[in-house]
C-alpha cells in the first residue's frame, strides 16, 4: 500500500461549511460564502466555495497560479458578480452599500497611475466617506511613503507602488479588508511592519483577507484556505492543516494538499 495519502482523502476531511444565512447570526462570521461559484468561459475560477472567516481574524488564500485566488477576493470584494451561490460581507451582499466599511487592495494596479499617491488616496478617502487629513496622513506614514506622496505613481518603484495601493486600501479604516498579495514587491523590513499593523488591526475586531504565495506570511494567519482550480481543497489554522496532513512544515503541508506528492511520513 502506498505511504503516500492520496488528496481525495484530504478533500474528503476537508471542513469548509458555511453558515445557513450569516444575516441572522447576530456576531455572525464577517465574510461568507455559500456554494459560490464564477465562470470564465470554460474555466471554473470558483467551484462551489463555501467558507467562513470569523470576525478579528487574518484569513489567507493559499494556492498555486490560476487557483482562483484573486477572482474569489474579486467576488468578496463586489467587483465580480457570482454566476450562482452566495457571498455575505458583515451579513450582506457586497455592493456600494458597504464601501465605507470594506477596502480592497487588487493584484494589479489599483490606483491611478498619472496622479501622486496624495492624490490617490483624496479620490479613494473620497468614494470612502473619509474627510480626514490626518487619517490620509496616518496611512501614508503607515506604508512609509509620507516622503514621496507627491511623485507621480507611475515615477514610484514598484514596491512602492504597491505601498500607496494598501494605503488607498486601509484610509478609511474598514471592518474588513481584502488584499490581494499585499506584500509582494515590499521590501523584507516593511513587511514585518505591515504584520504588526494587520495583528493590531485583528486585535481592534478588524478581518483581513489575503491571498499569498509566502509561508512564512501563510503561517502568520489564524485560519488559511487551500485552493486549487477553482475548489476549496481544504480550511483550518497552519497547525490544523499540518496535522491535517501530517507535515511539518506548512510549505509541505501545502504541497501535500495541492497534489505535488511530497513525502511526508
Ligand atoms: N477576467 C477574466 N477572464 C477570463 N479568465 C479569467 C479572468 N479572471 C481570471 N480568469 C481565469 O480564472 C482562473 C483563476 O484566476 P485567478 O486570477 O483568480 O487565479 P489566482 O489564484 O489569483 O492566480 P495567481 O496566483 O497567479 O494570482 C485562471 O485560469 C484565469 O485565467
Ligand atoms: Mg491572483
């Protein structure tokens, strides 16, 4: 018999149900999703996602290229509409309706990219509600770019880019905040002071999305979600899933999950 588990195990141990209707549930979960799914063509990019991410947590998306990582943030996010199932964002559909209360960081260019990013972030405080130049301020200084916010974006590196686009993301202080790999191109220094604020912000009742390709960032979330083709493969903390698979590192465990046939016992 092989030593090896094949992944039909894994996705049959696999826990990602969803709540009924998350709009009863006073303190419900703060974003989920029930039996989503979006087409493109021929491709599924979600199959039949249901999930739940409890309030004050950083939830990651985990998966290899063309998983479905993003178009699932997309649909989170209201800037994809679900060809069937359901997505609750603090206990209702997304839409206009919640902007002042969600930030989303896309995976490509967000802002404008012939405007500074003090301009950017006046415009995005703007759609959000948000007045306060101190607030625009603070999350310039946050991604550390108080310094350059009057250079044109498209004169900025692209770390730097991607800096002023968390910033747009986060000015208005949201409940819930959905990045696409926030921090890739970010130099090693800020990303650890990008954790700290995303931990104090979970410890103020702030969720945070995040899709990654960085175990060392997986291993910083409460709760991680394993994807691949469209399908949620599996749901549970670093921990959960290592044991899940009997890995001793999340990176094995992770190749275990999608299918690489790594030798793990
Ligand atoms: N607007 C679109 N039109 C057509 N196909 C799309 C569109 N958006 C995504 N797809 C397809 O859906 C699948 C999932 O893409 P998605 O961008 O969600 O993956 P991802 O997990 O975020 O990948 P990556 O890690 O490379 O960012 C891919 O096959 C992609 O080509
Ligand atoms: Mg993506």
């Amino acid at each position: 018999m092989s030593k090896f588990r094949p992944a039909v195990d894994v996705l049959a141990t696999a826990s990602a149900r969803a709540p009924e209707s998350p709009q009863e549930v006073p303190d419900g979960p703060a974003v989920a999703t029930s039996s989503l799914c979006k087409r493109f063509g021929q491709i599924d990019a979600v199959k039949d996602v249901s999930l739940a991410v409890p309030r004050g947590v950083t939830f990651g998306l985990l998966g290899p290229n063309a998983s479905g990582k993003t178009t699932l943030l997309r649909l989170l996010a209201g800037v994809l509409k679900p060809d069937s199932g359901h997505v609750w964002v603090l206990g209702v559909s997304p839409g206009l309706d919640l902007r002042a209360h969600v930030g989303y960081m896309p995976q490509a260019a967000g802002i404008w990219d012939l405007m500074t990013a003090w301009e950017n972030m006046r415009c995005f405080a703007g759609i959000q509600g948000v007045a306060s130049k101190a607030q625009m301020e603070e999350a310039l200084e946050l991604v550390g770019l108080k310094d350059q916010m009057h250079r044109l974006v498209k004169h900025l590196s692209i770390g730097m880019q991607r800096r002023a686009s968390l910033a747009c993301a986060l000015v208005h202080r949201p409940h819930v905040l959905l990045l696409d790999e926030p921090t890739v191109g970010v130099d090693p220094v800020l990303k650890v002071h990008f954790w700290e604020h995303f931990r104090q912000l979970n410890a103020e009742g702030v969720t945070i999305v995040l899709s990654t390709h960085a175990m060392d960032e997986a291993e910083r979330c409460h709760r991680l979600a394993i994807m691949r083709e469209g399908c949620l493969l599996a749901q549970g903390s670093p921990h959960e899933l290592k044991e899940l698979t009997g890995a001793s590192t999340l990176e094995s465990a992770f190749l275990r999950l999608v299918g690489e046939g790594i030798e793990l016992y």
